[in-house]
C-alpha cells in the first residue's frame, strides 16, 4: 500500500514554470483542449462539408461506410494537430519544459510497447470470447476492406497519440507536480472518462469502465514517465475492438470485420456503447490494472531491490 504523503511525494519541476501549481495547469489545459479539439474539428468538418457538397449531419451519419472513414481520418488529423500545438504552447511558455519531455523517449521502451498491444489486444479478445461462449454474442458473418482497415489503423494511430498525450503526457504530468502519482493518476482518469460523456449510449457502467481503462492507460506512466506503453495500448484497445472484432468504440459505430450481434442484458453486453459499457470489461480491467501496476511498480517490479 502506498504510504507517502498526498501533497509533498510529487515531481520536482521541469524549470521554474510560470504558474507554480501543477493541478492549475493541468485544469487550464483541460479546459484549453476541449475549446481547440472543437475548433480544429469543426474547421475540418466544415471543409469536408464544402469539399463534398453534404451536409454536416450527412457527414456524421456516414462514418461508419468506407468514405467515412476517410473523413473521419480527415477530422482526428486536423484534432491531432490542434492537441500537438496546444501541448507544445503549454509546455514553451506556461510549464518552461519541453513536448519531447512529456515521455517520447524510445530507447528501451519497445518490449512495453509491445506488451502495451498485447494487454490491448487480450482484454477485446477475452470478452469477445466471454460474451460468445455465454450466448450474449452471435457471429453474423465477416467483411474485410484493405482500403478501409488501413484508413482505421491510421485513425486509431491518431486517437491514441491525441488522447495520451493531453491525458497521461501533459495533464497527469502536471497534476504529479501537485499531488502524489496515485491521487494524480485517478483526478486525470475521471476527467478522461468526463471527455466522452457526450459519446452516443453513454451510461454509468461506460462511465466506471472509461475511469478503470484510464487508470491502466496511466498506472505505466506514473512509474515510468514515457507514453509509449499507454499510446500502444490505447491503439490496440481500440483497433481490436471496433475494426476488427466489430463492437462499437465508445458508442462510435465502425465497419468491423467480425459483424457481430449482441443479445441479453445491455450490462453484460455494454449495449450500443459497446464493449466499454459492459461489467464483464470492469472485472478485466481491475485485473489489468493490478497485473500492470505489479508489474511496474518500483516496490514490486523488475526495479526492486532484492
């Protein structure tokens, strides 16, 4: 159990930053990210609306065909963008450290990265398993589109690098600068799930399950400072869940190779959220997070002392 004190066990700092407390920075950046992600998006929206003579709610309605995912793909490179910039402003002139700081060190980093896809991977396939076995799934047949699935594993990329490094690099960062790394890693892990709550079909299960995939996405970082592991993860997560095993990502509808149909209670199935919203991930979750934390742990991972 961890035994340090809440507000002194913390980061030291970068340099001296221009606003002392790290939880103000991280709360500004919050804030900051969800006016430039909505700005960025909804330029890029627009243009495609100009570029392809539809509508705005004709675009969002066809997300999920191949064109689709072409303009989303459009739309997350423009989000990615806007995160890079913001987080680059952030760390310049208001933390006086630098982007590269946040955790893009690759050397030695490539087993966790690989384990990051691995851990991704597993907890789809195991539910996917789970909700098949119990009669809650049906397999209805299988389609596959290299132009479409190419499409997917690039916007997957991009997701997973916007999402980790305004989460886990720059506001977990920051908050460890202000409090200790657990209490930083569940304040950065509510508000992560708090930027889905407008997905389509959210609940209180997807809610729970989105803070707990939070916390795994983080538990690496705050022992080891790098994103790889939780960008790995992130994407295989993701890319396993809706491009290949055909669930709903966060409520998101994507072309799957696997088409599938749940059935049953939407608690064990997670409905139209997806996976995400099912209690079957919560138990998974809780698993992975305590395996990982283990794992990485200074106190009980490979950095013991013996």
């Amino acid at each position: 159990m961890y035994t340090g004190n809440l507000f002194t066990d913390t980061l030291p700092p970068d340099e001296e930053p221009v606003i002392k407390h790290g939880w103000i920075r991280a709360l500004l950046y919050f804030f900051a990210f969800l006016m430039v992600s909505f700005l960025f998006q909804a330029v890029s929206l627009y243009m495609l609306a100009v570029v392809t003579g539809q509508g705005v709610q004709a675009l969002m309605e066809s997300m999920n065909t191949p064109e689709g995912a072409l303009y989303f793909t459009f739309i997350q490179f423009f989000g990615l963008l806007g995160t890079m910039l913001l987080t680059f402003l952030f760390r310049r002139y208001l933390d006086r450290g630098s982007l590269m700081s946040l955790g893009f060190d690759v050397k030695g980093r490539l087993p966790d990265a690989q384990l990051g896809l691995g851990i991704g991977f597993g907890l789809i396939a195991i539910g996917f398993v789970l909700l098949l076995l119990l009669g809650n799934l049906t397999v209805t047949g299988f389609q596959f589109s290299l132009s479409t699935m190419a499409l997917y594993l690039l916007l997957l990329i991009m997701v997973a690098l916007n999402e980790e490094i305004s989460v886990r690099g720059y506001i977990l960062h920051n908050l460890m600068h202000s409090v200790n790394r657990y209490a930083a890693l569940v304040i950065s892990s509510l508000l992560f799930s708090v930027m889905h709550l407008l997905n389509p079909n959210f609940s209180l299960i997807s809610f729970v399950n989105i803070v707990l995939a939070g916390i795994l996405l983080g538990v690496y970082y705050i022992h080891r400072q790098n994103l790889w592991f939780p960008i790995a993860l992130h994407f295989a997560w993701n890319f396993f869940q809706g491009p290949v095993f055909g669930f709903e990502v966060s409520g998101i509808n994507l072309l799957g190779l696997v088409q599938q149909q749940v059935q049953g209670k939407e608690m064990l199935t997670g409905g139209q959220f997806g996976f995400e919203g099912s209690i079957i991930l919560t138990l998974l979750l809780a698993g992975a997070i305590y395996v990982t934390n283990r794992l990485f742990s200074p106190n009980t991972g490979a950095d013991a002392q013996v």
